[in-house]
C-alpha cells in the first residue's frame, strides 16, 4: 500500500492534467489554417530569412494572408517549393533564382602563416577579437568552423585551413555567410562559373607578404575579359556575374591563381 497509494495519486494528478489540457485546448486554443499549414509544408524548414521573413513559419503565414504574393522568394525551396505554393494559392510561380555559397579566400596553410599562437575559444568570432585573427591576412578564413557548425546541409568542411563549401550540397541558404566575421562567404547564382577566392583590399606587393595565393590588383584578368565583366575595385579583382559568360579567360592569365573555375550548380534543392 506504501507504494499503491503514491503510484494512484500521481495517476489522478495526470488524468486531471490531461482533461484541463484539453478543455482549455478546446475553449482557448487558436485554430489553425489549413491554407498556411499547407503553404508550410512546401517549404524545406531552413528557417534562413532568406526570403526577408524570420523563417518558414512568418513566410507561410504572409502568403497564406495575402500579406506575400511572391511564391518564389524561398532560394533553399527553389522552383519545386515555388511551383507547390502557386499552386495551393492560385498564383503564378517565376523562376527561383538559385544560389550557391562560396568562400572568397584561398589563405590555406601553405600559402599564409600565423602570426600568434591562438589559445582562446577555437572559434572564428572570438578569434576574430584579437588583431583580426591570427592569421598575417586580416581578410583570410581563419578556419576555426564557425560556418561548419550553422550549416543545415553539411555542405561546409575545413581543408588546409579553409573552409571549403560543397555546391552539391549547399541550398543557398546563407546562414554561412551571415555568421562569417570576415564576411568572407559570399552568394553567387548557381549558374556562375568563375569565383575570385580572395577579399584582400590591400595593394599587391603587401597581399603579397601576407598570402602567396592572394589577388595582387595586377588587371590582366581585367584586360583579357571579352565580356567587360571582371575589374580590379579597391586592388581587388570583382566579377559582375550579369555579364560573366564563364569562358575562363581570367583564370587563365591570372599569375597568383586566385580566379577559380568550377561547376557551381547546387544540387540540394528540395
């Protein structure tokens, strides 16, 4: 009976727990909209922003209320999520322009040094604090994983001490480059075929000093653009990616071989 009675008490406790719950769900509880639980369910759940609203739920409800009439504004969702949610509101889906992310750096460990033996929390924000990092270029990736520890998709690693981002698996989300304290990590569409890894401003001869793999502002990637779609801004090559065809011509004179070519192509879209 010692334990009978303590066992009988708790379940009464829990029964009576259980009918509150349900009669104040009943009186009290809002209905929920079928047109926005459906709208939400087209969405992949990466709550990002990257559609302007604070996630997936905020964007389904401004759509399903007529607040949003732009079903395509959902990069992570791209043309499948825009295609579902015209199709529930009766609204014309346009093209998702889809995105990929990409680290503006090429500072590996052969290519730079350290120039002080960090100690403190091995992350790149608190590394940040001290100096601008503990890396000779202030504009580098320092490595510590900050953007590996956000990214919904696992499309984020560190090699050599940069992080390296994974077009196959990233969905344009953006997290990453919003919590990069160089803001180093950048947002291309998908399409494009050309990316300068490096960020360094600074004029050649002390990029130089600083990275053996950063951009020197020499403009010979300038001058061999067939397209007018590569200039050197701030000692800095920049690509207009609205005129870039991807030919490759500036990769191919640049002498520190800071211009990439790849497939960028995401390949995660839901």
């Amino acid at each position: 009976m010692t334990i009978l009675i303590p066992v009988l008490i708790l379940l009464a406790i829990a029964v009576i727990c259980a009918v509150l719950l349900t009669v104040s769900n009943h009186f009290f509880g809002v209905p929920s909209d079928e047109t926005e639980v459906a709208v939400r369910d087209c969405l992949p759940g990466a709550n990002c922003g990257a559609c302007g609203y604070n996630g997936c739920d905020a964007y389904a409800k401004a759509l399903a209320s007529g607040e949003c009439d732009n079903p395509s504004l959902c990069v992570p969702g791209g043309d499948n999520a825009a295609k579902g949610v015209a199709q529930i509101l009766g609204l014309e889906a346009t093209d998702v322009v889809e995105q990929v992310a990409y680290v503006a750096c090429n500072g590996t460990c052969d290519a730079t040094k350290r120039k002080y033996d960090f100690q403190g929390h091995k992350t790149c924000r608190t590394a940040n604090l001290a100096y601008s990092g503990d890396k000779l270029c202030i504009y580098a990736c320092l490595g510590y994983g900050d953007c590996v520890q956000v990214c919904p998709q696992d499309a984020i690693g560190i090699e050599n001490g940069v992080a390296r981002i994974d077009p196959r698996k990233c969905i344009g989300c953006g997290i990453c480059a919003r919590t990069c304290p160089n803001s180093i990590i950048h947002l291309i569409p998908d399409v494009s075929r050309v990316v300068v890894e490096c960020s360094n401003h600074a004029k050649g001869a002390e990029t130089r000093k600083a990275c053996t793999n950063g951009c020197i502002g020499c403009g010979k990637c300038e001058k061999n653009c067939p397209h007018d779609a590569i200039h050197v801004v701030d000692n800095l090559a920049v690509i207009d990616y609205s005129k870039c065809t991807g030919c490759g011509k500036c990769a191919e004179v640049c002498p520190v071989h800071c211009i990439h070519e790849g497939n960028f192509i995401c390949g995660a879209h839901f």
